[in-house]
C-alpha cells in the first residue's frame, strides 16, 4: 500500500507538540462527585512522571502544563530539572482563582480592591513559577460573571478586569506570554466577564503583543463554527493557544475528538490555513481534559493521536483543486475535495512514522502491555492529587 503522507506532510507533522495537563492524571470526577483511583500521584513529581510515559510512548507530548496552587512544590528548579530527565519540560501555567471563598464575587473584577489584591498577587506569584520553570505562558480563565440582571455592574468589571491584566501583563519578561481563556457560561449564568472570543480579544489586543487568545474547543454554545473563529484569530495574530477537548452538551472535558471527529478534522484545517504548524508558530497546543470513567494515562494517549490523525488528515487536502472549485463557485466539488481528505485512512501512515521514531506502533495498546499502571498502582496507594473538579 502506497504512502498517502508526502514527505513534506510527515515533516509537518514532526512540528506538531501538544502539552497534556497535570490535572488530568489526578482525582477528577463530575459536578457531583470526584471519584479516587488506583495509581493517582501524590505528588507533582509523579504527575509529571505520567505525562512523560505518554510522551515516550506517543512522541507527541513533549511538554508539561501545571497548575498552581494545585502543582505547588517547594523547589520549581528542582521540578524542572525532574521534568527534563524524563524527557520532557514544563509548558503553560495556569492560575487559579475559582476555589477561594473570596472570589465568589470575582477575582480580577471585584469590587473590593483587597480581593483584587490577592488574586492580581497571585497571578504575579504564578510569573514567578514561569520564571523558574523557564515556562512560557500563563494561561488565566475567570469564573467570574453574575447569576441575576442587576447584580453587578458589567461595564464596571470590564474596566476592573482591563485594570488588573495591565498590571499582570506588566510583570512579564523576555518571550513570556499570557493567554486569556473565554467560557460562554459556568458557574455564571446570566453574564460571564469573559464569555467569547471577542472579549478575550479585546481585552488582550489592548495589552500588547505578548498578550493572545486561549482557545478551549469545549468553551462554546451548540452549533457555534468554531473554526471560523480559529481563522478570525490565526488572521489577527492573536490566538496563542488552544484546550483541546470534546463536548456534546456543555463543558464536558471529553477525551478531545471523541464526540465529533469532523470538527477537530475542520479546525486543524484552518490551523494548517492560517500557518499554525509551520516552524515560527506562536501557537501552544495542549489538552485540557477530565478523565473521570477512563484509565487517565490510556485517556491522554488516546487525545493525543486523534489530535495527531486529524492533523494528518487535514494536511491531505488539495489546496490547489480546493481553490479551484471555490474560484469557480463548484460548490459540490469544493466539498468533495474537503471530504476526501477527511474520510482517507492515515493509520497505517502514522504507524510507519511511528515505527521509523522508535515508537511503538500502536501506544494504547503498549501501554495497557506494560507493567506500567500495576507499578503505580503498588507504589502509590493513597494517592489524591487534584485534578478537574476535585
């Protein structure tokens, strides 16, 4: 069988790195109950453990995304140079300023500045970790908004919240970045103070360069295109990241690709468009996922090769003949073209560029082969590290 990959796709695809999250390894449940599980680190060292074997196994993970508080250590050198031993560095860090009593009202867009204090003050701590860990973003996402009409002042936060971005976007150094992540509603129901892509826009585009867009393919209502917005950004200069993750109703933090195999076919499509693989990108990749039924090692070597197959995919398209037809408003055509890439086979392809890296064949099966789980499983009982909705 003939290689359907071109050798300028397979290099492509060498560019492709997707940094998995911390949290995804720990306890993690629904929004009723967080469930334990065999094998669950103790410790961020043992987090960072597991999303190597992923990397060793996939060869797509090269980077560790934390989360503090819940990936606070004493030494983050020392957790860096952990990182790297196992083959892997330490990507974006997010903050947090959703389980503290006194950011139920806000954080960065209270009305009291002793609040505002403490969550602009953390987010600068969170600078501090990126200047030990040599991370390059921080990645900031608000539950913050308001549940009734009249309960707060909206325009009032909008100004609150430019305030205190400017102070933290200040702080940066060097080719550090930060990303501002939308959510169109949880746990704020009537408004929330970053709700699209628009805002996120708006309020980074008047901080500066380093300043973008964060991209969680959950964060949106039924039916919205997103990978239009993908090319909006990638046209602006403004998205900086990506969460990848599947939904069918709302923010479900499903293993990315599972629920609609077509959108994430179509959004690699436009990263691929827009210049988002090619060797300068700004664009950091990474997974942001729940594993709350599922073997959470197996769930994020599983995210990672459907992010990989789309991508290989999507680069099959023919841009000539695609152009053509839409030049010369063949509708039907255009779209054979666009679907033809996206129902070609490119397992076997990718196998072969697996085996030609060292890397196993199939990794979901490799892993489930290994002594791996059973080993954690022994060594770590008790373990209850966070992870989403712990």
């Amino acid at each position: 069988m003939s290689s359907k990959l071109s050798q300028e796709h397979l290099q492509i695809l060498d560019r492709l790195a997707i940094e998995v999250p911390s949290w995804a390894y720990g306890n993690s449940g629904t929004r009723f109950k967080v469930y334990s599980t065999p094998g669950t680190p103790r410790d961020p060292f043992e987090k960072i453990a597991d999303a190597a074997e992923v990397n060793r196994l996939t060869g797509l993970a090269p980077a560790v995304a934390l989360h503090i508080p819940w990936d606070k250590v004493e030494d983050f050198s020392a957790l860096r140079e952990y990182a790297q031993d196992l083959g892997v560095k330490l990507g974006t860090i997010n903050s947090n300023t959703f389980q503290d009593d006194d950011y139920k009202f806000g954080a960065l867009t209270h009305e009291d500045p002793k609040v505002r204090r403490k969550a602009i003050d953390h987010h600068l701590e969170c600078i501090d970790v990126m200047d030990a860990t040599g991370s390059q973003d921080l990645k900031i996402w608000l539950a913050e908004g308001s549940n009734y009409p009249g309960q707060a002042d909206m325009r009032g936060r909008q100004d609150r919240l430019a305030d205190s971005l400017a102070e933290i976007y200040a702080r940066l150094t060097g080719e550090q970045r930060m990303v501002l992540e939308y959510k169109f509603f949880e746990p704020s129901f009537y408004h929330t103070d970053v709700p699209d892509w628009g805002t996120s826009y708006a309020q980074v585009s008047a901080l500066g360069e380093r300043a973008m867009v964060c991209l969680d393919t959950g964060h949106h209502a039924p039916g919205t295109n997103i990978e239009f917005i993908v090319m909006q950004l990638l046209r602006l200069g403004k998205l900086g990241s990506f969460d990848f993750n599947s939904r069918f109703y709302a923010d479900d933090d499903l293993i990315v690709g599972s629920a609609d195999p077509y959108q994430l076919f179509r959004i690699m499509a436009e990263v691929i468009r827009g210049g988002g693989l090619e060797a300068d990108t700004p664009i950091a990749f990474m997974l942001d996922q729940c594993h709350n039924v599922e073997n959470k090692i197996l769930g994020q070597i599983r995210s990672v090769l459907n992010v990989q197959e789309m991508t290989a995919r999507a680069l099959l398209i023919d841009r000539v003949a695609l152009s053509d037809a839409q030049i010369s408003g063949d509708v039907l055509a255009a779209n054979e073209i666009f679907m033809n890439a996206f129902y070609t086979d490119v397992r076997t392809d990718l196998e072969a560029w697996r085996a030609s890296r060292g890397l196993p064949a199939n990794p979901m099966q490799a892993f489930s082969a290994s002594d791996y789980q059973s080993r954690i499983e022994t060594a770590r009982a008790g373990g209850v590290q966070a992870g989403w909705g712990a």
